[in-house]
C-alpha cells in the first residue's frame, strides 16, 4: 500500500488558518487522496478527498500539488473544535478499506 | 438515519472469555468494515464485507476472531478467548458503494478492555 508522511503534531491559534501537509511521493495515477480526523473519544470523520483537482467543502479545502506527491489540507479558520487527529490516506483500490498511518494531532490554542 | 450504531460502548471481560460486538450500519449501505485502535495508534484495518459476503481478511485476524453480516445488513465481531492484547478500540465503518472515491461513515466504536 502507498505509503503517506504526516508531521506528528502541529498548532495553531484559534481563527486563523491552518495547513497539514501530508506527502506520498509513492503515489499512484488512481490513487485517491481522503483525509479524515478523529476528535478525542471518537470515530474517525471523514474531511475531504481528491484526485487531482483542488477541491472545497463546507469542512475545508484540499489542495493536491501538481505532481500528486504532496498535498495539503486547509481549514480556514480553526476552532478549539478542530483540535483532532487528522489522517491523509491514499486509497488505491476499490475495496475502499482505509490504511491509516499515525497522523497529525493538531492543537488549537485559544 | 442516526449513522453507525455500535454496542456495546464499553465492555470489560475476564481474560479467556468470549466477547461479540455488534455494528448496524446506514441503512443501504452495502460495505460494511472493522477496524480496531490501540491506543495513540491510527486504526486498523480488520476485515471487510460486500453485503454478507467476507471479501477481505486482514492477517491480523486470528482463528480467534470471526465476523458475520448475516442478510447483508448488521455484523457482528467475536472475539474466543480473549487475551490482553485484544484490549482496544473496535470501530465500525460503512459505505454506499464498492469506489475508491467513496467516504466511509464510523461508529463511535466498542472499548474493549480484558483484564
């Protein structure tokens, strides 16, 4: 399975931006990216996926580099609410089974 | 629809015995999956389900662990003698459709703790 490469931890103040890079330089043309937290004592939430195109929703933005080996996802404005695990996760097939790594604990300081 | 229902939430056993987990899924979704958390660890994939079919089974699972979706709609996950190293998070997930585009929608999970 392709391998991604997440920072553990990162911080950030509340209502200011966010960007948690994730790279998967093994990435292959079919390969989707998802991303999905995990708030603390839950499931993990789905966030936000691509191909190759950069996307938006109601959540945040995913912008996926031009060769696909890197991407980035952005949340606007953090709230204390965001402070989660966030997981980029490629997935190369279509069993849909999710290979999660270690991820990023994001903290939102107020 | 309230989402993924697992239960129980929480379940602590003795060491040896036996523990089933139950996961009702959204309504329609064909593709139903468990993963399980230890603690300060991503999850894991376990085992997957196409409607009552197993396609999927993660070398993680041993004899000791079995899953059922009988008719395709609810699953369950039992563990026989359980051990210590079961202790964890169990999580449920489904899906609408067999993509790779496809969001998965988690329970809150079952803790398991053997002691």
């Amino acid at each position: 399975d392709a391998k991604t490469t997440q920072p553990n931890s990162m911080e950030s103040n509340e209502e200011e931006p966010v960007h948690l890079p994730c790279n998967h330089s093994t990435i292959s043309g079919t390969d989707y990216i998802h991303w999905y937290r995990q708030l603390p004592s839950q499931g993990p939430e789905y966030v936000i996926h691509g191909l190759t195109s950069n996307v938006n929703n109601r959540m945040a933005s995913l912008a996926i580099a031009e060769d696909r080996k890197s991407s980035t996802l952005i949340l606007h404005r953090a709230t204390l609410r965001d402070a989660a695990v966030y997981y980029c996760i490629l997935t190369p097939s279509n069993t849909g089974k999710l290979i999660f790594g270690q991820g990023t604990t994001l903290q939102v300081k107020p | 629809d309230t989402g993924v229902s697992q239960n129980p939430r929480h379940k602590i056993t003795k060491r040896g015995q036996n523990v089933t987990f139950r996961c009702d899924p959204i309504s329609e979704h064909n593709r139903l999956y468990w993963y399980r958390q230890t603690l300060g660890q991503g999850p894991e994939f376990l085992t997957y389900f196409q409607n009552e079919a197993q396609l999927e089974k993660s070398r993680l699972l041993s004899d000791r662990f079995s899953a059922e979706r009988p008719k395709g709609s609810f699953s369950t996950l039992e563990i026989q003698r359980t051990e210590q190293g079961d202790s964890a998070m169990y999580l449920c997930a489904s899906s609408p459709r067999a993509e790779r585009n496809t969001e998965a929608f988690f329970g809150q999970g079952t803790r398991l703790t053997v002691v």
